[in-house]
C-alpha cells in the first residue's frame, strides 16, 4: 500500500508490503528520498510486557506471546518507551 501521503514531508516514496507465510506476518516498509543519516521509527501502543533483546522483541499478554524481529538494517533495535494508561 502506498503511504506516501502520509510522510510527504519527509520523504518521496513509502510503500508498506504485508505478507502472511504460515503463522508469521511480514510487514515491510520501504522508503525512498531520505538522507544519509536520516532515522526511522515505527511504533505501537500494547498493554502487553515487554522483553527486548536487540532486534527482537518478545510481547507477553494473557499467556500468549508474539515475537517480533527487525530484519533490516542491520543496527535496527527495539527501545520500549513508557507512556500514559492505554484507555
């Protein structure tokens, strides 16, 4: 899907690919026009507790579990930041 609109003011071209295989999902954005040393941050709001390990993340909520893993680049990591009651 193309959610360039979204972020014009930041770059020229993102595209989102969503991808099931098996039991996992794939989500890939893809940004064209950013600059050397430009930064991307993606996010989500959970109740769940989280475990970060470098570039994975493990969420835990009503005893089930989804893992999460940044692919790429290759210095991509998790950071979890505390934020007001999720209502």
């Amino acid at each position: 899907m193309d959610l360039s609109q979204a972020y014009y003011l930041v770059t020229e071209n993102v595209r989102r690919t969503i991808t099931l295989k098996e039991k996992d999902v794939f989500v890939q954005d893809d940004l064209q026009g950013l600059s050397d040393g430009d930064s991307v941050r993606w996010g989500m709001l959970t109740r769940a507790d989280i475990k970060v390990m470098d570039n994975q993340a493990v969420l835990c909520q009503d005893g089930k579990q989804l893992y999460a893993t940044a692919l790429q680049p290759d210095n991509a990591s998790f950071v979890v930041l505390q934020h007001q009651e999720i209502r």
